[in-house]
C-alpha cells in the first residue's frame, strides 16, 4: 500500500488522469453520471475519490479518477501532491468561478490560460520573485479547439487565485484585477498549475462561472453542484487527444 495522509487508496486504485472538483459531493455526481465499473478508493476526512471508465466518442475505454481537493489553494496543494505521488499524471480542475468581466454571465466556461494569485506560495517558493504558473500546453490548445468545435460560449484568458473568499477589507480591490483584463476569481488554479510544473506532470483549469461579480448574477446553491457537465466534456477531450 502507497501511505498516503488525505488518500487511503492502494497502489493502481488511482488513474493517470483525474478530475479535481473542489466540492467532494461534486466529485460523487460526476462518478455517478459519467463513469462506469466505479470503485471508490477514497473517503478520508469525505474527500471522496472514485476511479471508474469512461467510453470516449471514438469508442475508447479509458480510465479516470474524480478527486474532490477542497477549498483554497493549501486544501488542493495536499490532494495534488498526494496524487502525483501515486503517479498520477494529467490533473485537470472543474470548478467554479466568479466572473470580474461584465460580459460574462453565469454558466459560461473559462478556461485558464494563466494563473495570476494574490496568495504568498510562491513568494515563499522562488525566494520573493515571482512566477507566472500556466497550464500544460497541449491540454489548454485542445481544450480551446474542443470548445470551439461545440461552439460554446467560452472565455479564455488569466483568473485570478485568491487566498480569501471575503475580501471585507477591500471590497473594490477586484476592479484592479478587472482592469488588467483578468476574466474571473478563484481559489486554486495557481497552486495546481505551479504544482504541475515543478513535478514535471499537466494541468488545466476549466471553470464554470457561478457569480458575475459587476453586475451581481449568481447561480444557487443547487446549480453550482450540477453545472459541471460541460467542463467534464472539454475535460475528457483534452486529455485524451489523439
């Protein structure tokens, strides 16, 4: 057995290629409506993991894992460097956003071409320089072209990882953000794309957005544990392209 502190699966329990929502009920609805033969390896502090098959649109069976990370970028620091210790190699982010442009709207998809942060991890890192954590650039490029064929409403650009959910102290500090073209607010996509460079593996963020931040839309909290259909496609396809 692998030991693992946040993960109790075995050795080959876990896939190359994992989902990561950060909701662990999320993690649950999508092993349960889209892969098949699931066997769930993990439930630990109810994170829960599950790895299963899924049938591609060419007919390939392949094997996937879901891994709900938790919230923030130390929750989701832990479950990627646990699952890269057991040797997985493609972590791809389904989560949500909130969105900084007026021009989106909830249910639109973002995909994460940079990961800007407010956060102090990677000062910590490179001795107080910084570094700009991007995704792998196979999976963004095939993501991008597997959007496009399904002609969704997508954004592509720099989100925001933010170490706080409620900013009181400063509620106007997202315009600065805005105003740099910045597309969208979360809370991980920093830390998964610098963790996947550092440990030479491939990462991606595809977002849903749940919250426009300028003009107040917001999703309830039913729909932001149901709206990861799209991002599970794109997801899938990119990993997987041929």
């Amino acid at each position: 057995m692998i030991v693992s502190i946040h993960i109790s699966a075995e050795k080959g329990q876990v896939a190359k290629v994992v989902l990561l929502p950060g909701d662990p009920l999320r993690a649950k609805r999508i092993a349960e409506e889209f892969l098949t033969d699931t066997e769930q390896y993990n439930a630990v502090r109810n994170m829960l993991g599950y790895t299963g098959t899924v049938t591609l649109p060419d007919g390939r069976r392949v094997r996937v894992s879901v891994q709900g990370s938790g919230m923030g970028m130390p929750s989701l620091s832990i479950y990627a460097n646990e699952l890269f210790h057991y040797g997985v190699q493609t972590l791809i982010r389904v989560g949500t956003c909130g969105a900084l442009q007026e021009h989106l709207h909830s249910g639109d998809l973002v995909i994460a071409q940079g990961g800007s942060s407010d956060s102090n991890l990677n000062r910590r890192r490179f001795k107080g320089l910084d570094f700009a954590p991007l995704p792998d650039p196979n999976l963004f490029v095939s993501a991008v072209l597997a959007v496009r064929e399904r002609g969704w409403q997508t954004a592509i650009g720099n989100v925001l990882s933010t170490d706080l959910f409620y900013a009181d102290h400063a509620p106007e500090e997202w315009k600065m953000w805005a105003e740099a073209g910045v597309l969208a607010v979360e809370m991980e996509t920093a830390e998964l794309y610098t963790l996947a460079t550092l440990k030479g593996r491939r990462a991606l963020s595809i977002l849903t957005v749940s919250d426009v931040i300028p003009t107040k839309e917001s999703m309830s909290a039913e729909q932001r544990e149901t709206c990861y259909g799209r991002m599970v496609e794109i997801a899938l396809a990119s990993a997987f392209a041929t």
